[in-house]
C-alpha cells in the first residue's frame, strides 16, 4: 500500500503511471500489487474495496474483466459490515 499525503499526489501518481489526468480516490495495479490511496481518502469502504481488487486479481486463476473485477470489488465495499 502507498499512501500519498493529500489526494492531488495521489492524481500525480496516476498522471505518472498512466498518462492520463483523473481525479482518483484510490487504485489498485496487479502488476505492481499495490494499492495508492490519499491520507485524504482512506475510510474502511475504500479500503475494503480496493482490498477486493487485490484479492479478486490473486485469487483466480484466469484474472476476470474489468467490468467483473470491479463489480467483485463494489460487493466487498457493499458487504463490509
């Protein structure tokens, strides 16, 4: 986990990975198995979300789409409690 002192460090980052400018509250990359969150944007939600995308990526074998994985990772958030 990487955490960025204010979320415009945090849309940096995004800008230097990815080359694209966007206003993120967090993100996960497989490839670096690492999730980039903002102190300014760290609650238990997003975090448990972020969290279903790591275990979604690892857990199998043949790494669902995008659309799923994301829909996976919003059931994690939804069903923290």
């Amino acid at each position: 986990v990487m955490i960025f002192k204010t979320r415009r460090d945090l849309n940096e980052e995004f800008y230097r990975i990815f080359k694209v400018r966007k206003d993120v509250k967090s993100f996960y990359i497989h490839k670096h198995n690492t999730i980039y969150i903002s102190e300014e944007s760290v609650t238990d939600s997003v975090m448990a979300h972020e969290i279903g995308h790591v275990v979604v990526d690892n857990y199998f074998k043949v790494v669902p789409s995008e659309k799923t994985r994301e829909i996976l990772a919003t059931y994690v958030d939804l069903h923290l409690d």
